[in-house]
C-alpha cells in the first residue's frame, strides 16, 4: 500500500515539474501578424520594422522605464538639460558627451562620428513617407518637415529641377546649388567636437529629446563605416542627392543592420514572415539573457493560439475580440486596459490615384467610382454615420477601447470630452448619400474596395461593418472587403491607390503635434494618401492653425488652437476615428521583465528572460 502510494507521490512530482518546465529557455518566441516592410530605420514607420530595430540598435538616450518624460543615459554618458549645462542657448543646443567602449555588431567601436553620420544619412535619404520629417521639422526649427521643400527654400529652385530622373545634377549651377544645401545647411546642424556630439536646432522646438529617444527607430544609431562600404551614403557633400528617397529595396539596410543594440540580425524569411535575432555577447551593457529571438508573422489566428497552449510561443498576438478564449488558459497570463498612445482610423483619399484597380470603371456609373468620390463632403459624412463604434468596441475589442471624438488620444493636450464622437446614424447616412453628387450617386449607386491588412481582425471587422450598414441603405451601393499582405496595404496607401484605408498611430512622441498634424496637415504623414482636394482644404484651412499651435509657448493657447483644429475637422468629417484602444497583453507565465510603454513598438527584448 505505501509502495503505490509512494509511486502515485512520484508520477504526480513529475507532472507538476513538468508543468513548471520552461520550453526553450534560452529562445523567445513572439508570434504576430504580418512582417516588417523594410529594416532601414530612416525608412521604417511601422510597427512591425520598429520591433526588430529597438532590438538591435541603441540611440543616445532611453527612456526610464514605463515613463515618457524621464530619460536616461544610452550611447550618451548623460542626458542634456539646462542645469546640467549641456542645453544652452534657450534650447537650441543640444550636448552630447558619447560613451567609449561600445561596439558595434562588426566589433568596430563607436565614435562621435557616427552619431553624425546617422543623423546626416537619414535627413539626406527622408524617403517620402517615412520618419526623417520629424528629425527635419525639429532641427529646422519647425519650419520644414521635408528635405526637397527645405532646399528649395534655400536655393531657389525646386529639388526636381536641380536633379533628373537619373539623379544627376540639371547643370552645373544646381550641382553647385547641392553641394552648398549640404554644407551650409545640413552639415551644421549636427557636429563633432572631441568626444561631444552638439546639435543645433534652428529654433526651440520642445518635442527634440522624445523625437531622438530609444524607441524611435529614425534616430538610432549606424555604423557609418559599414554603411559606407555596403552602399548607402558616402559621406560627401558631393554627390549626396544619389541616396535621397530611394525605395525600401534599394538601400543596404533594408535586409540588413548595422547597430550596436543587444541582439543581431539573424535571418529575415519573407516566406515565413520570420525575423530570427541572436544575441550579441559583446553588447556594453552586457549580454541579455535571451540567446536567440524569433518574431514570426502568423497571419491565422488559430494557429497563433494552438502554438500558445503548447508552449510553443513565448508572446502571441491576440485580437481583442478574443479576450474571453485565453483569459484563463493554465500558464497564460494576460495584462489589459493599460493606456496607449493609439488611434485607429478610417480616413478617406480625396483623389485616388490614376491607374488604382480598388475603384471599378473609375466612373459615377454604379460600376466604379470617380477619383475623386471622397473629395464631396456628403460622401464622407454618410461612411462617418455607418460607423457603429459603441458595437464596435463592446463586441469587437471586448470594451478594450474608448470612442474619441478625433485622431488625438484621451489625456492629450488639447482632447475635448464635450466635442462629439463619432455617431451612428443610419437615417443621417441615408440623407447624406442622396445630397452626395447632386443627387446622382443615390440614383446610381456605386462600387469600391475597401483593403484590410491580413490577420488584422479589427480592421477587417470595421470593413465589413461599413460594407453591411451601407450597402442595407441602398442595393445600388456596393463595397468589396479584401484582404492582403502588410507590405501590399502599405504601398497601395502610400501610392494613393486606395479610396479609403484603415490606418493606426502609435504615437512617435507624446506631444498633440505628433497626432494632429500627422493625421490633418499638409505636411503629415498621411497627407499625400488622402489625394490634392484634400491638401488643398488643409493648406486654407488646417495648415495655419496647426503650425501656430507647435510653436507657441503658453500650454492654454495651444490647447485652444488645437479645439479650434479638431472642430474643422468633425464638421468636415475629414476622417472617422474609429477607437482608442486600451492595451491588451498576452504571455506566457514564465516570461519575465514585460511591462507596457505607450512609445514602443515591440518587446525590448534585453529587458525579457523567461522562468517559472
């Protein structure tokens, strides 16, 4: 009796330690959606290239901890501030003493120069579309967010006119033209002074320090040597326009990095949608714990979750609507309704681009639409009443998410709890859509496609939402939901193809500025994606009260410049916020160092170990 007692005892410790044992100790795998669209980090501006680049890059300073306003030392030994002496000259001078020793994943060490070479790289390249803007609005002291508007402010004449299409010099005056930007304006802005980094910014600008942090992939630091020796920037004021807005596949880094951060590039499989990281046994701060990361791209849901109960991945991506499926799995633990710096939106193209196969005949003729089928505000206003965001939020995301009246984050300067939210009205719609085209659009009816990124579930959902509510009002309207790859959804919306997309913003700073001129400017991120009416109507209208709002001091003048913004918009129905969603987590019991930071767009990996 006390034999099998004694060998029950034993079979049960040894379920129980091998319930407790760790799969994989030394490998983290993340299981999400998608791939990144390139690995450049003065080209990368989403979240999925975001992640690999915090994990193998370091960038002069870091933020501490969960907190937005408090920094700490990175590549630089301290961090700038006015009673420390290294901000000085009412804000536009910026010191910073680099730190000896680090090494790059070449095993060459780090110098000042680099630091330069970074800056200067990634200003001259500012692929259109990409980060480099913020870098640019800031050191010109917010009065450019582009390069070639820039030059042409200082030379006199247009970026296209002094280079062809060949990206040679026109003449022999444009080439001087050039080489003088390069030397009389970029080149001082970020300089060398024994082991000092200084910049200097053209105006105070008050969002520098959150712009150049850890987590914004656009400031991080390269290795200029193997930069230069791969192909990207010589290094000369001669000749730099030849690495200005190429494509993501004809830059050296787009496959490829060139850091000092804590891991490596491993692999990249665009097959598998997989990034395979090592650890760099070398790194100054010492090595992470973690031998070997995988981020996989696993656009399928169930698939996500069966590898999750198996233990076979480490942090899984799980759409809010699932909430209810994983809450309470053995050896999963879930972390929600924490705050983001996040809006989802839809947000309309004024004039789609010719040659776009998302628009049918391209004609008001119930088989297409016209190019320019947003650019009328009944259009807009009648989409914005089929939105159903209290539905949305209660059965999609699980009440994961907050309805906001615009494209600026609960707690923001400037948010207004008593503006409208988006309102859902089918009868409102109905009037709208037969006011749309003078009457013509109701008679005819109409025919669009609307994308969704594959995997994303919240996107596809609020597609087929607005399909269903709108096409209920009318047999003659007809919306096509289609899902594609990451990198296709990127593209198309960049190149103007779409009539209407779905978009997030992850905060790059956590200043108003960075949301409302994203969103609502002429020089925003999303402007050339919502098509020439609509810059056009932001120049008169938007434009002045936006680039007021950056520069003024007083925090109450701001807010009220923002309200005033934020109202233009709700009546002109220029995007429908769609929510603000609330953080939602999900990990294995053994992970170890995880904890939410609004401003990062991936797991720092070197914070993470796993045990039981």
């Amino acid at each position: 009796m006390r034999k099998a007692f004694l060998l029950t005892l034993a079979v049960l410790l040894v379920a129980i330690v091998g319930l407790a044992e760790v799969k994989n100790p030394d490998t983290f795998i993340t299981l999400t959606i998608g791939e990144p669209e390139t690995l450049d980090p003065h080209y990368c501006y989403e979240t999925a290239g975001g992640g690999v680049i915090l994990n193998v890059y370091d960038n002069l300073i870091k933020y501490k901890g969960d907190s937005v306003t408090e920094f700490e030392p990175m590549i630089a030994t301290e961090v700038p501030s006015i009673e420390n002496g290294l901000i000085q000259d009412g804000g536009t001078k910026y010191i910073f003493p680099i730190r000896k020793g680090i090494k790059f994943h070449t095993g060459r060490e780090l110098t000042p120069y680099d630091v330069e070479y970074s800056f200067e790289r990634g200003i001259l390249f500012d692929p259109a579309g990409g980060p480099m803007w913020m870098i640019i609005e800031a050191l010109s002291g917010g009065d450019y967010q582009c390069l070639e508007d820039w030059f042409e402010a200082y030379a006199g004449m247009p970026y296209s006119e002094a280079v062809d299409e060949n990206r040679e010099p026109t003449s022999e005056e444009a080439k001087a033209k050039l080489i003088a930007f390069y030397n009389e304006v970029i080149d001082p802005l970020v300089e060398v002074e024994g082991d000092n980094v200084i910049f200097t910014l053209h105006a105070p600008f008050a969002p520098f320090m959150w712009i150049i942090s850890h987590y914004a992939g656009w400031s991080a630091v390269l290795d200029s040597e193997w930069a230069k020796a791969n192909g990207t920037w010589d290094g000369n004021a001669d000749g730099w326009w030849k690495w200005h807005d190429l494509q993501p596949e004809e830059t050296p880094l787009h496959s490829a990095e060139a850091g000092s951060g804590p891991f490596k590039l491993v692999e990249w499989d665009r097959a598998q949608q997989k990034v395979i990281l090592e650890r760099y046994d070398e790194y100054w701060r010492g090595p992470a714990k973690l031998k070997t990361v995988i981020i996989w791209g696993i656009d399928e849901y169930s698939t996500r979750k069966a590898m999750l109960e198996a233990g076979d991945a480490d942090m899984v991506y799980v759409p809010a609507q699932y909430r209810d499926q994983v809450i309470n799995l053995p050896g999963v633990r879930v972390i929600e309704g924490y705050p983001t710096s996040v809006i989802a939106s839809l947000h309309f193209n004024w004039e789609v681009r010719e040659g776009s196969e998302y628009v049918g005949s391209g004609k008001l003729d119930g088989n297409g639409i016209p190019l320019n089928f947003f650019s009328d505000v009944h259009v807009r206003k009648a989409f914005a009443y089929c939105y159903n965001g209290e539905v949305f939020i209660n059965e999609v995301l699980n009440g994961l998410g907050k309805l906001v009246p615009t494209d600026l984050p609960e707690g923001y300067l400037g948010f207004d709890p008593t503006l409208p939210v988006p309102e859902f009205n089918l009868q409102k719609a109905t009037e709208e859509f037969k006011k749309a085209f003078n009457g013509e659009l109701w008679k005819k009816g109409f025919k669009l496609t609307l994308l969704y990124n594959t995997g994303n579930e919240a996107r596809q959902t609020a597609a087929e939402m607005l399909k269903f509510f709108i096409e209920s009002i009318n047999p003659k309207f007809k919306i096509e939901v289609q899902g594609v790859q990451w990198p296709t959804y990127l593209k198309a919306q960049r190149a103007g193809y779409m009539p209407a997309f779905i978009i997030g913003w992850l905060a790059d700073y956590p200043d108003p500025h960075n949301f409302i001129a994203t969103y609502y400017s002429t020089k925003g991120v999303y402007a050339s994606r919502q098509g020439k009416p609509f810059l056009e109507f932001a120049e008169k209208y938007l434009d002045p009260l936006i680039f007021q709002a950056v520069k003024e001091i007083d925090p109450k003048k701001r807010e009220e410049l923002y309200i005033k913004v934020q109202k233009i918009v709700i009546e002109n129905a220029v995007g429908v916020p769609l929510y603000m969603p609330l953080g939602f987590h999900v990990e294995r019991t053994w992970v170890k160092g995880w904890y939410p930071h609004p401003l990062r767009s991936g797991a720092n990996y070197y914070e993470l170990s796993k045990e039981e």
